[in-house]
C-alpha cells in the first residue's frame, strides 16, 4: 500500500512538473494517436503516428528536456 502511494505521489509530481505547453502537446499527441488508431488506411496510421511523435519531440525540446526524457540527441559526433 505504501508503494503504491509513493507511486501515485510521484506521478502526480510529474505532472505537475510539465509546462502548460508541454501538456497540450500531449493533448495533440494522445489525439493524433487515437485518430491514428481509429483508420484502417496504413500510411495514414504511419502518417498520423509520425505527427504524434514530431509533436512529442517537439514537446521534449521546448523545455531543454528540464521535465522530459525525450530529447533529442543533436551530438554533432553522432
């Protein structure tokens, strides 16, 4: 039970850790990505799903990934 506390504590944590604009990316992402689960067309899945992921990229970087995981690696080594 305990666990489970400090699970939802720090979710709720995270949560509020994101940007109003990190959320309403996530808003976009989450529709993009229903829309793209609700079409038999393929490539409009791909292309939906491929929009979803630019938006959640994009998302990541708008903080300098203060509150994401997901940004970017830009290494010019890479």
């Amino acid at each position: 039970m305990r666990i489970m506390l400090i699970s939802l504590a720090a979710a709720g944590l995270a949560i509020a850790a994101c940007s109003p604009q990190d959320q309403a990316a996530e808003k976009k992402a989450d529709a993009l990505e229903a829309q793209a689960n609700a079409t038999p067309d393929e490539a409009k899945e791909k292309a939906l799903n491929a929009e979803a992921d630019r938006v959640e990229q994009q998302a990541g970087n708008a903080d300098g990934g203060a509150t994401t995981s997901n940004t970017p690696n830009t290494s010019p080594s890479r």
